[in-house]
C-alpha cells in the first residue's frame, strides 16, 4: 500500500498525471498561506531571531530528498578546516524527545533525536543541536560549547531565523518536479525562490549559475562494527538487498548499481523505524542501506548488515565563492 502510495505521488509531481490539475486550488491556497507567511516575518511581525554569529542554512524547495545532509557534513568540516568552530542546528525531525533542544552526540537514540543528526555528530565530531525552535537550538551550542558559526540544517523556510547565507540544494534529475507548489507538486515555495539564495548546488549535473555535488562511495562498512570496510569489487556482481528509507530511494539504488552491485530494491517512507521483520527477505543475502537508515537499525543487525558512507564532493570554484560570501558577511557587507 505505502509503495503504491509512493508511485502514485512520484507520478503526480514528476509526470503529468492528470490529479494534479484537480490539486491546483488547494497548491494556490498553500502558496498564499507560505507568502503570508514569509511577509510577516519579513516586516518583523513576528520575531526574527538575529544569532550574534554568522549563520549559513541550507536547504530546499522541494519536498523529500536531495542531499542536504552530505552538503552539511562537507560544509561544517571545510569550515572548520577554514578555522572556525562550527556548530550545526537541525530540526531533530520526528525525534521523539520530551522536551527541547537535545544536544546530539555519535551515540544519542535516534528515537530520540532523529536519525538525521546522528549521522552529522558521527561524520563531524562537531556540535549539534536539534529541535523545533532553531533560535533555541543555537542559544543552547552557545551555551555548551564555544562554537562562533552556524550551519543550519534544512533551514530554507525556517523564518523565524535570520541568515547570513543560503544554500539550496537541487536534485539533477528530478529538479522542480512539475513545477506546482504543494500538493499538486513538490514546491515547498515558488520556483522564484531560486533567485534570491546565495548559491544553489546541484546533487548532479547542475545548470548555469549552479554548482554540482558528486557522491563519492568506495566502500561497504559492516554495521555490526566487526571487522574492516569492504570495497564494492568485492560484492559486485552478486545480488544485495538494497534498503533505503529516504526522501529519494532511487538515487541511493542508483549509486549501488554505478558501483556494480545488483539489487533487489526496499524503498520505505523516509525516517522509517525499522523493525526485525522488514528483513525477512527470505535468503541470506547481504543487505545494504543508507547510513541514515543504519544508525536505527544497529540494535537488528546482523553480520549481513553493510551500510555506505557517502562523501560528498564539490568544485573548487564553489569553495571560492563559499569563501568570498565568508568575507562579506564576517565585514558586515551584504552577500547578495
């Protein structure tokens, strides 16, 4: 039911299937309440809250996956190879923590805090913090740690937040979808949006005025934690399960199969909480996933449990402009 579900939105907003036309009333209705609600932080209405240190967010306009996360990791560490001491502030989305912020370290339950940030504490060792009030989440790494710049993760819309840079982050194959706004398409916000941000990365190939994002994998690593990385020569060509619960699947199936290995796809709805029984393939085959899904599942693995690190990689022209934007913003100059 759920995959059938998953094909039919796929349908609808990346094809023209005929159930978005009857949904543009209700996209209009949604548009408006966004640009409403955009205005009345934008004429302080309601509070902006002004960090007393440089925040950069990234994130999209398009529902579901396109690569935040490896853009958050890459970016914390340059910036932190550039000597600053980053901290990073995340929604903490479907963390199921009594009360927030919750401070995130490499061993935190991503039942309680998410799965998301877990992934950025292990691959960072840097400061983080999640929770629904990305004021209070910053508040609380100035609190704890000595941290004197912010990354922001999947912050486009968050408002109530001022920035010093932004960073949006395109999918290349699916880029804008059909172009509708929810829920006749997956626009979070106007395809005009795009105009206004400091610099857009393209997880693929990226369009003039865009900065491509390549995916590196080069290994499998055990999830149990016994023994070493394995290259994908080493599976390649047998059969592997390929598991996924992310807002993009395929792109994940994918990178599998450019790297050899042949698969029988598991999608599930992105944050999924696996249980047990979701891998009961039937055989003993190996299993791959996501190293988002792999920090739910230590607790059920087994020896044919493999996960894949992602790094992601970027043009050095995209460091430059990073840094002339870092410039900017450290004199008190405008970005954009």
């Amino acid at each position: 039911m759920i995959a059938k579900a998953r094909k039919l939105l796929e349908e609808i907003w990346y094809g023209r299937h005929p159930v978005s036309a009857v949904l543009l009333p209700v996209a209009w209705l949604f548009r408006s309440i966004a640009w409403v609600r955009r205005a009345v932080y934008s004429s302080r209405l309601l509070n902006v809250y002004r960090a007393p240190l440089p925040v950069i967010v990234v994130g999209n306009i398009v529902v579901g996956g396109t690569g935040k996360t490896p853009l958050v990791i890459w970016l914390a560490n340059r910036l932190a190879e550039y000597g600053f001491k980053p901290g990073i502030v995340a929604r903490g989305y479907q963390g199921k923590a009594k009360s927030w912020p919750q401070q995130v370290r490499a061993d935190s339950d991503p039942v309680v805090v998410g799965d998301e940030a877990i992934v950025i504490a292990r691959r960072t060792g840097l400061p983080v913090a999640v929770g629904p009030n990305r004021a209070d989440d910053i508040r609380a790494l100035l609190r704890h740690s000595d941290v004197n710049i912010i990354v922001g993760d999947d912050g486009l819309q968050h408002y109530a937040l001022a920035r010093d840079i932004e960073i949006c982050v395109l999918d290349g194959v699916r880029r804008l979808g059909n172009g509708l706004g929810l829920p006749a398409g997956p626009l979070r916000e106007p395809a005009s949006r795009l105009s206004e941000v400091d610099l857009i990365v393209t997880n693929g190939i990226a369009a003039r005025g865009e900065f491509p994002m390549r995916y590196l994998a080069s290994a499998l690593q055990p999830l149990s934690g016994n023994g070493e990385a394995v290259p994908f020569e080493s599976f390649a060509p047998r059969t592997v399960h390929a598991v996924a619960a992310i807002g993009n699947p395929q792109s994940f199936f994918a990178l599998l199969r450019r790297n050899g290995l042949r698969c029988a796809h598991h999608a599930f709805p992105d944050h999924y909480h696996f249980v047990s029984t979701d891998f009961d393939f039937g055989d003993d085959l190996p299993i791959v996933m996501t190293e988002k899904d792999a920090v739910k599942c230590q607790h059920l693995c087994d020896d044919r449990f493999w996960y894949v690190p992602i790094e992601a990689e970027l043009p050095e022209v995209f460091e430059r402009r990073l840094k002339t934007l870092l410039k900017k913003v450290l004199h008190g100059q405008e970005t954009t």
